[in-house]
C-alpha cells in the first residue's frame, strides 16, 4: 500500500504554496491586561484573511467565597 501525501495548503488569493506563508497576528485591541482580543491567521504575501481564532479574556480573576476547612 502506498501512502497518501497531502498537498501544501495554497492561498487562494495569491497562490502562495507553502505553510511558512500562513501566520497568525495578534489583534491591535487589548483588554486592561494588555491581552489580544483575538489573532488574525492570513497569508503572508497577499493579506489574504483566513480565519480569526478569538481568545477568552477575564477582566478579573475568580476567586471562591468560601474558606476549606484545615485538615486535621
């Protein structure tokens, strides 16, 4: 059996072949935490816009109301 080889993913804009041409970017919007808001994932040569992967931000952390109890 022979294997299957997968072809490089190509721009459909440019017809840039290759992964070294997708890359992600941060979002110039920031929380109070200086966090991206979500990245951008584009082709390198043209721009082309892929996909934009958003992130989770908390503005602050969650912390419980209750005390447990000391072991004995």
């Amino acid at each position: 059996m022979t294997e299957r080889q997968i072809a490089p993913p190509k721009c459909p804009s440019c017809a840039q072949i290759g992964l070294e041409y997708i890359v992600s970017s941060p979002s110039k919007e920031r929380s109070r935490a200086k966090q991206p808001w979500f990245y951008v994932v584009h082709c390198a040569a043209c721009g082309h816009v892929y996909n934009t992967i958003s992130k989770h931000n908390f503005s602050q952390p969650v912390t419980p109301n209750f005390v447990l109890p000391k072991p004995s």
